[in-house]
C-alpha cells in the first residue's frame, strides 16, 4: 500500500512539473508556474521520505537544514544581475550531489557483491555527466562572476586533445560496465569526468556562458535520470527527462537568437577579441555623437511613439524602476512607450522580462522582436539602455561581422536613436556597434540608472 502511495504521489508530482513548465512559457503566468514547481518537489520530496529503505531520517534532516540555510539567501538576496552564475553554482550542487549518489552506490555494491552490468552502465552515466557537470558549472559561474577571464583560453590542437581526454572516459565506462569490479576504471571516469569540462569550458568566451549554462543543464537533466535508473527512483527519471529536454530546448533556442551552431559555440572561440567593422555598414567608421540629457528629455517628451530596448546594461546598476518611471512620464504627456526584448537580451532568456515585471511594468507593453521589429520605422525615438548585440546593424550589412546573421532588434530603422551607454567602447562580446556611429543616433554617456534619473526630471519640467 505504501509503495501504492509514493508511486501515484510521483504522479501528480509529475504533473505539477508538466503544468508548471506550460505556465513557465508566459510572464503573466511564470510566478503560478514556479509555485507549481515548488509544490510538486514538495510532494516528490515528501513521498520519497516515505520510502521503506530509508532507515535513519538524522542525516537527511541535517542536510536539509544546511540546504535550506544556504538556499534561501542564494534565492532572496542575489540580484539579478548574478541570477545566472547562482544558476551555474545550483547546476553545480546538483550534480554534485547526483555525482556523490553515484560513488555511494557503486561502493555499497562492490562491498555486497552486487554489481550488475546494467546497474553499473546506470551508475557509470551518473558519475561521468555528474562529474562533468559539476566542474563545468563552476568554471561558468567563475567567468560570469569574472573570478575566471572571460576571454577564451585556447592553445594549438586544444580540440583534438579535449576529445581525446573525453574519448578516454568514454572507454573507461565502457571497461567498468565489461568488469564492474574494476575500481581503476571507476577512477579513470571520475577523473576524467571532473577535468573535461574544465577543458571544454576554458576556450569558450564569457559571451557564451549562458549558452554553456543551459548545455549543463541539460547534462544536469541526463544525470539526474541515470541516478533515477540506478536507485529505481521514477520520480528522478521524470524530472530528469524534463530537465534535461528543457535545458536542450532552450540551447538551442539560444543559438538561434544568436545565429550560431551549437558546435560554433563549443568550439569556436567566439567572445573575446574586438572587431572593427571594415565599413561594410552605413555607420561604421564614423563618430559617435554625444547628447545632453536636456536634449534627449525633450526628444523623448514631444514623441508620439517611444521605444526602449533594455539590455544588461540596465540590469547592472538596477535602473528598471527608473526606466519604467521614465516611460510613465512620457505616457502622461500623451506618447506610446513599448519595451522591445530581445531573446538573447541580458544574460539570459527573460531576464528583462522578469526585471521590467518586477519594476511593475504591464506584461502587455513587452513585445518580442518578431512583433516588434515591424513598428520601429514609424517610431518616433528608440531609447536603447545598455544594449549591444542585439541592436547592431553589422548583423543584418556586414559580412564579416563575428555577429552577421544574428537576429537583431531593428532600431536602425526607427526614426532617432538615443543610447544610454557607460563608455566608448565596445560590448560584453567585444563587438563594435555600428548603430552607435549611425548619424540618426544620439549618445547619453554615464550610468544608466543616473542618466534615466536625469531624464525624468528633465522631462517633468519640460
């Protein structure tokens, strides 16, 4: 009756998750979703607790007194600036603790003599994608934090030699599962599983990171059904498929917003160095045009149509409250204000949604690119806050742009342009932007959440 239980409980965690991840697609939705979430690893967590082979509840309780003094700061007090390397170190911690399941089980079966082959094959993908999650997840969250370069590390035949080392633990699996006992081939895919990631993340560029991250979700996912499979836990099996599908889905989601494969963004090296444009652009070579804040509130005052396009520049100093005030002033005046989002803007997908909704911001003014791009030649200003890629025009008139191809927001054709810009140079992807040469684009240099301030009071009074 009790496996009854636990099993029809597993169930309706399962649906939960399914629910959750449905309303998860939509920001009016999202916060219902992640409460569904929540709920259905509530009912997960409780009805493995049921479970007749747990003999001591001590332990379990003193680990979760640890995770929940570590998670809630981790939840409440990290910006949102960071929320992407708190993903990255959650990544880690999971695999982790996937990874650490793994050994202790192998071990308990090689000191009771029960080591199938299927159940070691089980055990041999938990470790290797655990393992390997856990390390790559650190090196992404030390180069989002910037504690590691963010610049691709590279060295002559570094390819070849990372599939080779990854080819090795492959073949150890291989050896583990034709003799379980093998403890040399057991350490080997440990090893192995904990040092390549480290070396398939050091040549990426920190303008990836976010990409790697969903890439490590998915193996997160994977790991997390291998450990389902070895400790016949249909919950972790569920969970994992869905983890692991949804991090793939979204990789590759990513990738085309960016218009890059996903072998170009393990592989490529891309993220680093600054490219000039060659003039293939209307803009480039030309000289960015300062504006005061003056001239750029009165722009903005007497536009009927008003466009801003957040970036993670807006993120950074916290300025949502401030753009979302500043388009309440404009709108008082009798002007349209839409916040164009870009997929790729930020440092994930729906960053900016989730900045500008916490600032209040009506779901109904954010409009994705696809709706968006169409309506900015009849728009009066664009105000750009702190983006980069996703605006350049190099991306639509510039061949050899590292960025050509890529999905970018129309501002160009608007018909002004003010960017809101900390400096001259170039972007988080090294990139320059030839939208800010363009002789239509005006620029308001400082720090956003003080340049939207100025703006606001500029505008009250104009």
């Amino acid at each position: 009756m009790r496996d009854i239980l636990i099993q029809l409980a597993y169930l309706l965690a399962a649906f939960l998750f399914l629910i959750a991840l449905r309303a998860l697609g939509k920001p009016d939705t999202a916060r219902r979703g992640m409460q569904l979430a929540a709920f259905g690893m509530a009912v997960g967590v409780v009805a493995t607790l049921l479970n007749a082979r747990i003999v001591s509840f001590e332990w379990i309780l003193v680990g979760s007194l640890i995770g929940a003094v570590a998670g809630y700061p981790l939840g409440k007090w990290v910006p949102m600036t960071a929320m992407p390397q708190r993903i990255a170190l959650s990544h880690a911690l999971g695999a982790l603790a996937a990874t650490l399941v793994g050994i202790g089980e192998y071990y308990n079966g090689l000191s009771a003599g029960h080591l199938g082959r299927g159940h070691v094959m089980a055990l041999g993908f938990e470790v290797l994608l655990g393992g390997l999650t856990v390390t790559g997840s650190l090196m992404a969250f030390g180069k989002l934090q910037e504690i590691l370069p963010g610049r691709p590390l590279t060295f002559r035949g570094q390819n070849a030699f990372n599939l080779t080392i990854l080819a090795i633990g492959v073949a150890s699996l291989a050896w583990l599962v034709v003799d379980p006992t093998n403890v040399v081939a057991a350490g080997v895919m440990l090893a192995v599983s904990l040092a390549v990631a480290v070396l398939l993340v050091l040549p990426i560029g920190g303008a990836d990171m976010p990409v790697v991250v969903s890439l490590l979700n998915s193996y997160a996912g994977l790991a997390a059904v291998a450990t389902g499979f070895a400790i016949d836990n249909n919950i972790l099996i569920i969970v994992g498929a869905l983890d692991g599908l949804s991090g793939f889905i979204l990789l590759v989601a990513m990738s085309k917003a960016m218009n890059r494969s996903f072998a170009n963004v393990l592989f490529g090296a891309f993220g680093s160095a600054a490219v000039a444009g060659d003039g293939g652009s209307p803009g480039a070579g030309g000289e960015m045009a300062p504006i005061s804040a003056e001239d750029a509130a009165l722009r903005m005052a007497y536009a009927d149509k008003v466009v801003v396009v957040p970036g993670y520049g807006l993120a950074v100093p916290q300025a949502q409250h401030q753009v979302r005030e500043l388009a309440d002033l404009i709108e008082k005046r009798g002007g349209e204000v839409r916040f164009a989002i870009h997929p790729v803007a930020g440092r994930m997908p729906g960053h900016m949604n989730v900045l500008l909704a916490e600032a209040g911001v009506p779901y109904d003014k954010l409009v994705d690119m696809e709706d968006i791009n169409e309506k900015f030649a009849e728009t009066d200003v664009v105000l750009v806050v702190g983006a980069n890629d996703v605006v350049n025009p190099a991306a639509k008139t510039n061949p050899s742009s590292p960025i050509y191809g890529m999905p970018i927001l129309k501002v160009a054709e608007a018909r002004s342009v003010i960017a809101l810009k900390r400096g001259r140079g170039a972007g988080f992807s090294g990139v320059e932007n030839d939208l800010f040469v363009d002789p239509k684009t005006s620029m308001l240099f400082g720090d956003a959440k003080q340049s939207l301030i100025t703006l606001g009071l500029e505008i009250k009074i104009a």
